[in-house]
C-alpha cells in the first residue's frame, strides 16, 4: 500500500484551499486531485468512504441547493443509491478528502490533516 498523500478537492473550496496550504507547509510530498476534472468512479468513492469509516450520509452535502431540490435529505435512499448521485453530481461530496495508505480524513477543518503529516 502507498504512503503517498492524496487530496480529492476542488480548487474553488476554501477547506481545500486551507488544507493544500498545511500540505505544502509540512514538506511532505501529495498528488492533489480535483475530481471535478478527474471524476471519481463509484468504486473510488465507495474506496474513499470505506477508508474514512463513515456512513455514506456523512460524506453527503445536504445543504448543497441541488441536495435539497431533490429532497435528499428526507428520501431512503440505499448507500449505492447516494454514491451514485454524488459521482454524478460532485458538488455533493463533501470535501477535502485526503487519503494516506489505509486511512483517509474529511478535512473539515482543514487542520484534521495533521492526523495523516
């Protein structure tokens, strides 16, 4: 397995902004990923969610205006059901994620990349 430091962001997100400028600050060497020009797959997602150890719903933004158009909030929707609508609308996915081997954090703050430096 890699050590290597991955960050799945998007350039325009302050969080992301924030956690690239602890990453660049510590030296350490990362891969940035802006999934938005680089889509993620299902199984990536899926990936990421597992490495994180959280309910699929905790990697939702529900308060994006697409989430609450749609009412997903308030819809049963299985686990498979809501990663595919987030590969298919990225503005649902929380961010940054950044991934170090086995383990991955939502940087929210962007100081929760400390855990992985």
């Amino acid at each position: 397995m890699s050590n290597k430091i991955i960050i799945y962001q998007k350039p325009t997100c302050s969080k992301c902004r924030a956690t690239l400028a602890i990453l660049r600050d510590s030296g350490e060497e990362f891969e940035a990923v802006n999934y938005y020009e680089v889509p993620l797959t299902i199984e990536q997602l899926r990936g990421l969610i597992e490495k994180l150890g959280v309910p699929v719903r905790d990697v939702l933004r529900s308060d994006e205006p697409l989430a609450r158009s749609i009412k997903l909030a308030e819809r049963q929707l299985s686990d498979d059901e809501l990663i595919k609508i987030m590969v298919d609308n990225p503005d649902l996915i929380q961010r940054p994620i950044v991934v170090r081997g086995d383990e991955a954090v939502l940087c929210r703050p962007a100081e929760k990349v400390t855990k992985l430096l």
